[in-house]
C-alpha cells in the first residue's frame, strides 16, 4: 500500500477510519466521540495506514481525565508496539497533554513522552506529528513540543511497519471532537529546502504485506480479549490506560459508506466494556 495523502474532513462520513464503535455521525464537518468509542483505521497488516510524514488533526479536547486519545496504532495490530499518540490526558487529573512513542521491548510496552506545556483542552488545536527516519517530532498550533530521537520505528517502505489512524475515548467525563485529520507523506509537506528522501520503496521487502492479521478471519469479529489484555498489562505495567485498537484483521475497506451499519455490534460490546468498568475500575470486557 502506498504511503498517500490523506485528507478526512468528516464532510461525507468517517473516510478512511472505517473502524468506528459508539461514534455518532459527523455533523457540521466534525465527530465527537464520548463514553467508550473509537474511530480507526484498520489495522490490517504491517503496510496498512501510513508512513513517514506529517499528521496533523485538528481537535478539541474537553475533560481533565484521561480518555481521549489521538493516536497512530500499529499497522499489524500487535501490542506492545508501535503505537504514537499524537496525544493524551495527563493522568494526574490536571487536563495537561503529552505525546507518547511506545515501542515493543521484548514483549513488554516501553515508551517516551513529551508533556505539552502550556496546551489546555477545550479549544481547537492542531496535534502534529512529524515523522521521519529516526526522529518523531511533536507540534501543537505549528509550535514544536519536542522530539524523540531514539526507539522510532521505520516505516514500511523501509523495511519496518506503517501505523493507522485513530481517535479514541474510554472515559464517560471526557470527549474529544475532531474536525480535520491530515497526512502528507514526508517530501511532500517539506515546504522548504532538504529534498527529502522520496519515499520510494527502495528497501520495501517483498514478503506478503499482510503478517500478523491473524489470518483472514471473516466476519466482523472483534477481539475483545486481546484489546482488554493489551490495556491490563499497559495499565499494570505504566499505570496508564493506553488505548488498544478496536479491531483485528479485516478487509482494510478503503472507502468505507459513512452509514452506520456495521456486523459488529459496537453498542453492545462498548455497553458491556463500560459496565465492566463501572463495576470494576478496569477496561475488558
Ligand atoms: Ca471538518
């Protein structure tokens, strides 16, 4: 899959993020999601999503727990990996915000953050993430909030994994509304001088695209099991709730039909995470 361009405007459904649970239509150019809900991409192997490049999402955080969540997941769904939030809640209650690179060490989640000093929820910004070959830097309204340097992944075109887009909330006080998700590979948002490296697949290697999806499941079956897991053991192990993905391997549906309709029955499921919750204080279901 070629690392495109892409431009959500939530004019004419949810775009590329055919991924959706417990998200309302967009109305007026923007989707809000509330309670337990999430907008991605499918996560269905390692080229799916994008690569090196800038995202940028303009949204608006409301609450000061954590909850809401711009992030890029894992291209072959797996965690830990690979998962860049764009950003986060602090979880010290306090309405700040931070981006995060997490990355797989030896089958345990590790991650670097940036604090967004300064950044208040409530009002519209644009969260940015540019990524490029060993750096990820992040940007909220064009000023830079810091880079990490080390454990950044390559992408698919060179040899590593691309990540697909998500929107996600899993707390019944926050909700975040988003009005514009914008990608542009690296080379082509490079107003100025370095000629970037095209991201040509030179390195791409050949071995079919789609490892880790876990085989063509058919059917709209959602791991529940594997999500709740992922966020126990990220929460044990860093005290965060991370947001997992909501889906395993489906057709990556490129041009998904803004309606509703959908085999998997979100509200259900999302109705049986939240009462888990309330009863428990834990995600699973
Ligand atoms: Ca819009």
């Amino acid at each position: 899959m070629a690392n495109n361009p892409l431009s959500v405007s939530f004019d004419n459904g949810f775009g590329s993020l055919g991924n959706a649970w417990n998200v309302p239509a967009p109305r007026n150019g923007e989707v809000t999601l509330s309670g337990s809900s999430g907008l991605m991409e499918w996560a269905s192997g390692k080229s799916a999503g994008h690569g090196y490049g800038t995202y940028t999402v303009t949204a608006k955080i409301n609450g000061h727990e954590p909850g809401p969540a711009i992030l890029l997941w894992p291209g072959d769904d797996k965690w830990p990996g690979q998962e860049i939030d764009l950003v986060e809640n602090a979880h010290d209650h306090s309405g700040r915000q931070y981006g995060t690179v997490h990355w797989n060490d030896n089958g345990k989640d590790a991650f670097k953050t940036e604090m967004f000093e300064g950044v208040t929820g409530g009002v519209f910004h644009d969260y940015q993430l540019i990524w490029e070959p060993g750096k990820m830097t992040f940007k909220v309204d064009g000023k830079d909030m810091g880079s990490i340097t080390s454990h950044v992944p390559k992408d698919f075109a060179h040899g590593g994994m691309n990540n697909t887009i998500g929107i996600l909330n899993n707390n019944p006080d926050t909700s975040i509304t988003v009005s514009h998700i914008d990608f542009k590979p690296l080379g082509s948002s490079d107003p100025a001088p370095a000629p970037a490296p095209a991201p040509t697949p030179e390195a791409a290697p050949a071995p079919a695209p789609s490892t880790g999806s876990g085989g063509s499941s058919s059917g709209g079956a959602v791991d529940w099991y594997a999500i709740a897991a992922q966020m126990t053991a990220n929460f044990n192990a860093t005290g965060k709730w991370e947001m997992p993905s909501g889906g395993t391997s489906h057709s990556p549906a490129p041009a998904p039909a803004p309606s509703q309709d959908h085999p998997v029955d979100w509200h259900a499921l999302a109705a049986q995470v939240m009462a888990n919750y309330e009863a428990t204080g834990h995600w699973f279901m």
